[in-house]
C-alpha cells in the first residue's frame, strides 16, 4: 500500500503546501483556492484509491458460512412473515364467511401492514449475489475456511496444501462454478459447516479395511499388467483401470475410492497373498509419467501414493 499510493501522497503534500505559501491578498486568495481545490483533487484520488483497495481485499476474504448464516437470517424473518400473514389471512376468510365486515376491514388493515414483513425480508433475499463467495471458492480462503469448520466440527488431521484440503478419505478441492469437490465425485453443497460434517461423517464409516479380497483382486491386476512378472513398479492408475472393466464400475467406485482402499490396506499391514507374495509401494521417482495421489491419515500423516509392487515372500 505504502509504495502504491506513493505518487499520490507526494503530490497531495505538494499541493498543500502550495496553497498554504500563497501568500495574502485578494489575488493570492484566489492562487491558494486554486492550489486547494487541486489539493482535495488528489486527496480524492488518495481516498479512491484506498477504498478500491478495501474493497479488493474484502472481496478476496469473503466468509462462506456468513454468508449463508446471513441468508438463514433473512429466510426466518420471511417465513415468520409468512406465518402472520397465513394467520390474519385465515381472519379474513372466516370474518368474510360470516359477514362481518367490521372484522374483516381491521383483518384487512393489519394483513397491509403485514406485508412489510414479507416484502422487505423477500427483496432482500432476491438481492443475495455470490459475488466474493466464488472468488472464495477459486483462491484458498474457503478451504482454509473449511479447515477450521473441520476444527471446530473436532476433525482433526486434515492438512492444506496448495490447491487441495486433505482429509481421510478424500482431497477436497473447491471451483469457480460453486462445487465442492471430493476425488472425482462433485457438490454444490458448498457451506463450510455441512461440507465439515459430511467429511467427519466420511472418516467414521471408512475406518475398516476393504480385507483380503481386496488385496487378491490387486495382485491379479498387478500380474496382469507385468504378464506374470514379479518385482516391477505399477503405476496405480494402471492398477486403477484393470479394476474398473465391468460397465458401470467407474462410476460406483472411483479413482480416490481405490487410493483410499490402497491406504487401508497399508494402515492394516495386509501385505502378503495367499500366494506369498508381498504388496509395498515403491516411492515416486518424479517422473512426469509417475504419477503421485496425495492421501493422508486420519491422524494427519501425509502419505504419497504412485505405484505398487509384488514380490515373493523370502525366507
């Protein structure tokens, strides 16, 4: 701020001090008026320039979660708007059935004013924008957002990094076009508070290892892709499409499903067939080919994922 409003600043003390040394006298009246109004000229540009910059800055730091506790707030007033107005409605039908008019004409008088409990609450629903709420959701503020609604919600483990929140089972990333998005499977629901409970409901029903099975069904994808041989490196999005050829599979089990099972395994320390071959997972050697999975642990430990490998058991 200080170096960008620089310019500025010098000239707004220049023009002061221009109009402060005028002098005296009708002419150097008019010389000191002139230098001042070019002095609030450039204090403007100052005061413009700072307000852009607030408003800048607060569009970048835009709550999610006060923004829809702000909606919450203006959809309560409206419905209790709705509901005084139901009932002196209801007045008006019975007062009209019976022929009272005396009753009807108040009814009718309190039902106007009424409407402003609905009016206004509605206008000012209508006038909702996500304006700073995408912007929110395109830079890092609403998965920091995110990561503190996890704290409060008492998850613990997840970990930011550049462009992704990590929490066991799933890479949280967020979009422009308001979607959450968990691996490959997409949201619009975007609040912070209920994204928080859904990853903490997540982590609870994902605790227990795929089993045995699982690590069968590898290892037949595994020496399908080497023809039988042992010992080689295989990339797990290889691994990944051996396991999804039946029609439809894909879509029920996606590719953050398999890497969340491949942690499970490996937190289990169920390693070895029941053809007494071993299962690890070499580290990634950087490689543009080798491609990485970020995961992390239930207690925060991040772990890297890119390839598997089987080896006969010796000894």
């Amino acid at each position: 701020m200080i170096q960008r409003d620089w310019p500025e600043r010098v000239a707004l003390d220049f023009f002061v001090e221009r109009a402060a040394s005028s002098g005296h006298g009708p002419a150097h009246s008019r010389r000191f008026l002139r230098w001042l109004d070019v002095a609030h000229t450039a204090s403007a540009a100052v005061d413009g320039a700072k307000d852009k910059e607030m408003e800048d800055n607060s569009a970048h730091h835009v709550s999610v979660e006060r923004f829809f506790d702000d909606a919450d707030a203006l959809l309560a007033s409206a419905t209790k708007g709705l509901k005084t107005a139901s009932s002196i409605v209801k007045r008006c039908v019975t007062a009209s059935a019976q022929g009272d008019l005396k009753i009807l004409m108040k009814a009718v008088l309190d039902l106007n004013s009424a409407s402003t409990l609905i009016g206004k609450p509605i206008a000012d629903i209508c006038g909702l924008s996500p304006t700073g709420v995408d912007a929110a959701l395109s830079g890092g503020s609403y998965l920091r957002e995110l990561s503190e609604s996890l704290e409060r919600a008492g998850v613990d483990g997840a970990r930011l990094t550049d462009n992704a929140l990590l929490s066991y089972p799933f890479r949280v990333t967020s979009h422009e076009n308001l979607t959450v998005s968990f691996g490959k499977k997409s949201s619009s629901r975007i609040r912070p508070s209920v994204v928080a409970e859904y990853l903490k409901g997540a982590r609870r029903s994902t605790v227990s290892s795929p089993g045995q099975p699982f690590l069968e069904a590898l290892e037949i994808a595994y020496y399908s892709q080497t023809s039988g041989s042992d010992g080689e490196a295989v990339r797990i999005s290889k691994l990944y499409e051996s396991m999804v050829l039946a029609p439809q599979a894909r879509k029920l089990y996606s590719e953050s499903d398999f890497v969340a099972d491949l942690n499970a395994l490996d937190r289990a320390h169920l390693h070895i067939t029941r053809n007494n071959r071993r299962l690890s997972f070499p580290k990634s050697t950087g490689t543009y080919s080798d491609r990485a999975y970020q995961f992390v642990n239930p207690d925060g430990e991040a772990i890297v994922y890119s390839s598997v490998r089987f080896d006969p058991v010796t000894g």
